[in-house]
DNA sequence: AGCCGCGATATTGTCTACAATCTTAGAACC
DNA sequence: GGTTCTAAGATTGTAGACAATATCGCGGCT
C-alpha cells in the first residue's frame, strides 16, 4: 500500500519511512507539505513534482499547487519558472545571514518584552530559565532544545510585534534544518544555556537594552559556533 | 471599451483612471496587479475578485489565482479562507511596527557596506550624498525622494546580504503607501537629509557600529514623524 | 415589530482536460 | 567520433466547468 516515494531522480535519499502522512483526510496539503519538509522527509534540492504530491496526497493538482504557492511565500519551496519546485536548500552561508539578520529582530522582540513584561510572565519566564539549565545539567539536550524553542516563541507571542513575529517565523521555518545540527552537541548546550539565562535575566531585570544586546551575543555566539561546526567538518 | 472597475462595494474609491493596463499581452499578470495596487489604483482593503481581475487582465482565473498567491506571499494581499482577497491595508501602528524592523534589518546592511566599500562605491555615495542635499535645497522633493529610494536600494545591493535584501524588500513593499505620507512634506526633508548624510559619511568612513547607529537614529526619526503627521490628522 | 430559518446569489475551492515548455534520447550528418 | 537537428516524453502553465462555501434578502413565526 505504500503510496509512492516522490520522485527520487535529483534527491540522493527517498522520505524517510513510509509516505509522509497517509491518515490525514481531506484539506491541509500545505501543512502536510510543510511537515514533511521541515521534518526532512523531503531532502533539500529534492525536486517536488506536482503530478507526484497529488497522488502521494491524494489531492488535485490544482490544490497541491496552490499549496506549493504558499510553501514558496515562506521560503520553504524555491519555484523555477516552467521547470517545477524543489526543496529549498539553505547553504550555510544563508544559515549565517538569517542568523544576523535575526539578530536586530529578535533583539528588538526581547527588548518590548522586557519593557511590557507582567509579573505572570516573569514568573514563567524565570521557570523557563530553571528548568533549561536543569535539563542542561541532566544532559538532557532533546528536552534543552525544546525549551529552547519555547523561548523564542515565548519571546516573540509576548513582544506583541506582528511584523516581527512574522519576519521571525518565516526565518526560522527556513533555518530548522541547521539549527538541528548545533543543538545535539553537549559542549554547546552549555554555552548555549549561559546566554539564554543572560536573555532572561536582563528580560527580568526589565531592561530593555541590555535584552537587546544578550540577544545579540547569544546570536553572535551561534554564528561562531555554526562556523566552527562546519569548519571542523570540511576537513 | 472601459474595462471593469473591479468590484466597488467595499472600498470607498474606485480605481483612478481606466483600468490599470490594457496594452500588457499575454504574461505577468502578477506584475501588473502588484503595480497596480502600490501605484494606488486598487485602494486599500479593497476586495479583489477573481472573476472581474480575471476580465480586467483577460487571463484566466487560474493565472489570477497564482498572481494573487504570490502577491499574499509578498504582504502586499490578504487571503481570507473561501472569503476572498483583498487589497492589504496597512496601519500605521503597522507601519510603524515596519519601521522598527528596518532598523536592526537595515542596520545590518549598512554596517556590511561600510566593512566592504570600494573605492568607486564610497565615490557614488559621496555623490549620492551631495545630489541629495541638493535637491532638498532646491525644494525639489520628488527629486529627493528618488535619491532616497535611491539609497536604500544601493545600500541592500552593496550589503551583497540577499537574505536582508529580501525582507527589506518585502517591508517595503507594504509601506510604500505610508512613505508617500511624509515625503511630501518640506519641513520633514530639511531634518531627513542630515540623518541621511550622516548615514553616508558613517559609510564614507568605513565604520560599521557608526553606520548602524545612523540608521537607527534616522528611523527613530521617521517613525517619531510619522506619529506626529497622523497625531496631528487625527485632530 | 423583531428574530430565526430558508432559499437565491455571489464567490471561492477543486477537478479534469488541454496547451506550452523544457528535457532527453536518438539518428543523421560532417 | 563528435555534433547538431529532430522527435518523443515528461512536467508545468492555462483554461473552463463543476462543487463547496459564504453572503444576503425574504418570508414565516412568536
């Protein structure tokens, strides 16, 4: 019954297991796309043909299309006038440029936290900061990493800056990929946890400039990091 | 021979003077309909109708349909499930909200064109520099307002940062409405172009934190602009 | 008179078929 | 043997028709 690997001509690797989604009904094929995508289901540079999501989905052409369209408006999707979509592949030199240009923005997102922050959501915030350098200290970096991203959405839903919210998203959909590659390393992660904690406490501390700039270190910090990784790994 | 004011029941206006193309054969209909709405023929919050644009750019519903995804991929239209598109307005706490962006965004790239200018660059910018204090002398406002558009465009391209470049052109994009806004007026520009020049010789003397704290302070001033014009329209 | 449900209309979402375009393989030719 | 033209295949772009959904006005009920 397997429905159909989508075409593995350019891609070196087929999805992973099975098809992406079998169960799902009737409506969401952007989100199945999306998912597949960001789970890595669909390698980068892979070519998505049309023809072959439709069937894979069991949806119209006309729909697996419009939600290539939208994939595209994320930057998810790269779309070659008459010659189809492929995944888009993020080099890590793109990785680095979204890396800076999330510095200004995340940046001013944690300073209009900082400035508007209720008593409520210091509480939240401190929890969030304890419970990321437990998990940390237990070596639990799965769990790190998912506070982590809790953070940053935290972080931007708080800022109340839909603009920013916006840019964010979109960067982040795109980056997913390389953000893996830094968070399974434990010397990282300790680092790692000492600038967040720097984040929260100037957050806490309601100031927003010093927010700004723990933010912009940290991020720093992560460049350096992502270029030491593949420094290292070219050799 | 008029071709179809499209749809007028939601929008107070409608579009300025016959249709928004005709002579246009036989392609970018996205082109066409994105001039169209950021040259002010399709007002804001107005709704677009598949069929009439269909007619109006004599294309099928489905080419219009794709423009349309693209346009909402660019923020410039607004999908509303089985309700429709329509024209994106852009508020100005949205404007404002953009403006605040830019700022770490466009700090960004000017600091990466001073670290890298060349020679011949920082002589096109000197240049740059003296049309525009130029212009603003002589009261020729649209002329100015070129060498701004002018500036902002030199400044992405020289950053050679495609991931800010895209943003920023997206941002921008959405608030060509709200620049026209302040641009017109003789008193603003008199204070603009010191924040410009001071921009460029930030640049000239290939300091980057300079050039980044230039930017950031002619935003802040725009955006302070822009809440006084709407204070003062809201009287 | 006011509120609720129902039917007509307008508009978008989906599907199928066809046309245009690009890619690839093969044969003819030099 | 290599190169170029040609034709077949694969894939996207466009078109028109149908189905699903929302919007709006009318009539009935309380």
């Amino acid at each position: 019954m397997a429905p159909a690997a989508v075409n593995e001509a350019t891609a070196a690797v087929s999805p992973a297991g099975g098809a992406p989604s079998e169960g799902g009904a009737h409506a969401p094929v952007t989100d199945q796309i999306r998912d597949a995508i960001v789970r890595g289901e669909y390698a980068p540079n892979q070519r998505l043909i049309e023809a072959d999501l439709s069937a894979a989905f069991s949806a119209s052409r006309a729909t697996v299309r419009t939600a290539l369209l939208e994939l595209a408006g994320e930057g998810l999707v790269e779309r070659l006038p008459n010659k189809g979509s492929r995944v888009r592949a993020i080099s890590v030199d793109e990785a680095i440029e979204i890396l800076e240009v999330r510095i200004g923005v995340e940046g001013l997102c944690a300073a209009k936290v900082a400035e508007h922050l209720t008593d409520e959501q210091a509480a939240e915030f401190a929890r969030l900061r304890d419970d990321m350098a437990a998990s940390v200290e237990e070596g639990d970096l799965v769990e790190y990493s998912r506070l982590n991203r809790a953070l940053d959405v935290r972080v931007r839903e708080l800022s109340h800056h839909a603009t920013a919210s916006d840019v964010l998203a979109r960067l982040h959909a795109q980056s997913v990929r390389h953000q893996f590659r830094l968070s399974s390393r434990p010397a990282r992660a300790k680092v790692s946890v000492l600038e967040h904690t720097a984040i929260i406490d100037a957050i806490l501390a309601r100031d927003p400039e010093a927010a700004e700039r723990a933010v912009r270190a940290h991020l720093l910090s992560v460049i350096e990091a992502l270029r030491e990784v593949t420094a290292r790994e070219a050799v």
